[in-house]
C-alpha cells in the first residue's frame, strides 16, 4: 500500500485509523475514555525506557477502543478499498515503444503536416528520458487517443518541457498508438 508522503508504514496506518476513527458516530464518554488511554500509553518527558512513537501510541488506542471490532472491520475495509482505488487510478506500465516504422512515419507525417522521422524520434527519446523519472512507462494503447493531449501537456509542465518537446512526445505516443492498433 502506498503511504503517505515522506511518512512510515506505521504513521500512515495511524493516520487512517484516526481519520475513520475520527469519522464513526462516538458517544462523548467513549471519546473521553480515549483520551485517557492515550495519555496512560505515552511516554513521560525526560524518561525513556520505553519510549514509544507517536504512531505506536496510536495504534494501541485504536485496538484498545475498537470495542466489538466493528472498528477493526470498518478500519480493514477502508484499507482494502484504498488498495483498489490507487491501483486503478494508475495507467498499466508497459515497456517504452520501440522506434515506429516507415508506414507509421508516413501516416504521422499525414496527419500532422511538417512531422518528421527526425521529430518522432526525438518525440521517442524524451518519452523514454522523462517518463520513467516518476512512474513506470505507460501502456500507450491503455489510453484513449482523447486523453493523451491533456496528459501530455500536464506531464511536459512537470518535466520541464517546453511547447515543441510537449507536441514531439504527444505526436510519437499517438502515433505509436496507431501503430500497436495496426499490429
């Protein structure tokens, strides 16, 4: 499971934990029973035997207070959704496309009026020199010749890439496309 930025497995579980916990209808001497628990569990300033994270504090108060476990249910289900969404919200990864063909070339050069083999090529070096920088390569037949323009153009600005670089990946991934199409 992906954590939270720059944060632990421990601190993201009790961030989760809290935030449902946080969420579910308590009466006010269960929250006060909470707070009390808390206090009792972490450490005292100055000493440290067995000084304990913040997170570790956390995390006992939440299987302290689950109660009939319905908490542990509603805490498990939220993890296992989580799962599921982040991993469909990201493109399948593929390996980069290799170099297009003279055909593909061709039908690029048709399509878009002063496109080269040269423009592709370079289009082809900078898809494979940035998009690996922060994710996998996408699977460029996964997506939808509609969607790639606003992606292009929101992962170009991210990569520092100006305008003529942004139309030299979007003409290579779409034309690309055409060609996996073709296979």
């Amino acid at each position: 499971m992906p954590g939270l930025p720059g944060k632990g497995p421990l601190e993201t579980l009790s961030f989760l934990s809290r935030t449902l916990f946080r969420g579910c209808a308590m009466d006010k001497s269960r929250c006060v029973r909470l707070r009390t628990r808390m206090r009792q569990l972490a450490p005292t300033r100055g000493t440290s035997d067995d000084v304990r994270s913040r997170a570790e504090v956390d995390i006992d108060m939440d299987r302290d207070s689950a109660g009939s476990g319905l908490h542990r249910i509603v805490l498990r289900v939220a993890l296992v959704a989580i799962g599921f969404v982040a991993g469909g919200c990201y493109p399948k990864v593929a390996p980069p496309p290799g170099a297009l063909s003279a055909d593909s070339v061709a039908s690029a050069s048709r399509r878009w009026p002063g496109v080269t083999d040269s423009s592709l090529s370079h289009g082809r070096d900078l898809f494979v020199a940035n998009c690996n920088v922060c994710h996998g390569y996408p699977d460029v037949a996964a997506i939808s010749d509609e969607r790639w323009p606003g992606i292009i153009e929101k992962m170009a600005k991210k990569a520092n890439l100006n305008t003529e670089d942004g139309d030299a990946v979007l003409h290579f991934v779409l034309a690309s496309r055409s060609e996996q199409g073709a296979r």
